[in-house]
C-alpha cells in the first residue's frame, strides 16, 4: 500500500457551517440535520450551535476521523486534546490514543491500528490534504528565504506577495488544494483571519482560545466544555439512515448513498451545496470567489 492510500482525505474539514444554520427552518434545538462529508468540524459545530441531533454521513476514512476526536473530547481534557491531535507537546500520542482506543467503533479502531504513525506526528497532520498544505508551506518558505511564514498573518510584512505564493504550482496535489489556495485573501480581513490562512501558514492556531483565533471550535476550552454533554447527538452511520432531517449539507461531491439520504429531506428542507456537482441538477458555479468555500443553498423542492 503506498503512503498516499495511507490517509484520510482530509482530517480537517474546511467548510463553514454559518451558511446552514442560517437557512434552518426551525429553531436549531428542533433540528435534525445531516451532514454528507468532512471529518466532523461542521458536525461538531452544528451540534454546538444548538442542534437537535446531527448525522455525519462520510467515507469510512473521514468516519474513522470524526470518531477519534469525538473520543478525545469525551475523555481527555482539552490541553491534552490539543496534545494529542498535533497542536501541542509532542510526546504520549500513542498512549492518548491506546487509551482512546476501546471508545472508538471496530471499523475506526481497525483504521487507526494499521495508521498509528500518522498519530504520532499528531492527527491533524494525518490528512491527505494537510499533508499537501504542510508541503506547500515548505515550498513557500523556501522561496521568501524565511524560516516560516509566520509574517503573512501580520500587517508588519505588507510587502510579501502573499496571493502570488498563494498561487505556486504543487505538483502532485488535488485540484481542490489550488483552487482553496487562490481564493484566500490577499490579507487577513479586520479581525480574525480566515480559518484556513493560520493552519496553512503555520501548520497551527496559536493559541486557540485567543478571543481573536480562528481554530476550529472543539479545539477551544470553552468548545470543549460545551460539546461535551452534547457528543450523544452526534451520529456516525455507515450507512444512509431512514430518519427525516430539517436540513442538509450536501458536502462537495455527494456520494450515491449520500444522494439516497438527501433525497428523503422533507420538502422545502435547506440545502447547501459545497460546489455541488450535476448529481443533484444542481449549476456548478464557480465564478470569482469571496472565501475558500462558494455556498450553493437550495430547497428540497426547487
């Protein structure tokens, strides 16, 4: 098995879980939703944001992903999370992980036993396109001379041509990676960078619970305590369930069974397609970009 089939497609799901939670028809804590894709970020956000339950409905790689940080939130504490899935100390990730291990279904206990070495460089490292990130950030600090490209995230380095290396030419990387690099802005907007800009350039978020970071909700204190009660919510089928749901986030290319499920949506239950493809006779739009991510919504019965 080559090393490439080695990962998940991504162990970070940058998708941003706002534009559902806006087009949901009833209030969030009398919504089911269904996730199709992504390793659990939209998920655990949905669910922190009031969900009355959340289905994510994935490839069994991304599946076995979502189930090892849901893991990690019931029994580690977050420093310790942060730890564990490559944000802090290096050392004790395969013991976290043993010890995480009896929490996990057999089918990511069985992933994650053949790949504990992925583990060891911490799990969001683990990705298929973390790995083409971390290579880009390489590439990228080679070319400005810079040990790393800490200087993009501050206005104090005006003149780096951050679009221009935001451009560069990876050969071997999905298309998908190319494209999420050009649609990042040229310079952090006020505020909070975008999510995907401090991971891209630093392989981190420091310190996520700064009230100006933009790491992923479950990797903060206060995600952790709020998630915590709420992780029983949160279902990892392995296949479609016959459930009905308010609401649906269609991913970036739905897969059959993720069809089979969004298509028992009730009637005008919102959609939001992530570049959705003809699969759902849905336009594939992709015209000039405000974010890395182009939100399509829809109604079941349009």
């Amino acid at each position: 098995m080559r090393p490439a089939d080695l990962r998940p497609p991504a162990t970070l799901d940058w998708r941003d879980p706002a534009p559902l939670l806006a087009l949901l028809p009833v209030p969030p804590d009398q919504a089911d939703v269904l996730v199709c894709g992504g390793a659990g970020e939209i998920a655990l956000s949905l669910l922190a944001a009031g969900a009355r339950s959340v289905t994510l409905l994935t490839d069994p790689a991304s599946r076995a992903a979502a189930a090892l940080k849901i893991a990690a939130l019931q029994r580690l504490p977050p420093q310790s999370v942060r730890s564990f899935v490559g944000l802090g100390y290096f050392g004790r990730r395969i013991w976290f992980y043993h010890f995480l291990r009896d929490a996990l279904p057999p089918g990511a206990r069985q992933f994650w036993d053949a790949r504990e070495e992925l583990l060891r460089l911490g799990m969001l490292n683990a990705g298929s396109m973390e790995h083409h990130m971390a290579r880009w950030r390489a590439l990228a600090a080679r070319l400005i001379g810079a040990d790393s490209l800490s200087a993009p995230l501050s206005a104090a380095a005006p003149g780096l041509r951050l679009r221009a290396l935001l451009r560069l030419p990876l050969p071997g990387a999905p298309p998908l990676l190319g494209h999420m690099l050009a649609c990042l802005p040229a310079r952090p907007p006020a505020g909070p960078p975008h999510f995907l800009l401090p991971w891209l350039l630093l392989g981190a978020w420091p310190d996520p619970d700064s009230p100006i970071s933009s790491a992923p909700l479950w990797l903060t204190d206060a995600g952790h305590r709020a998630l915590q009660p709420l992780l029983p919510r949160l279902h990892l089928p392995d296949s479609p369930p016959d459930t009905p749901f308010h609401a649906a986030d269609l991913g970036i290319s739905p897969d059959p069974a993720q069809i089979a499920a969004i298509r028992r949506l009730a009637p005008g239950a919102p959609l939001i397609g992530w570049w959705p493809g003809p699969a759902l006779g849905a336009p594939d739009r992709r015209g000039p970009p405000s974010s890395v991510w182009f939100a399509h919504p829809r109604r079941c019965d349009d």
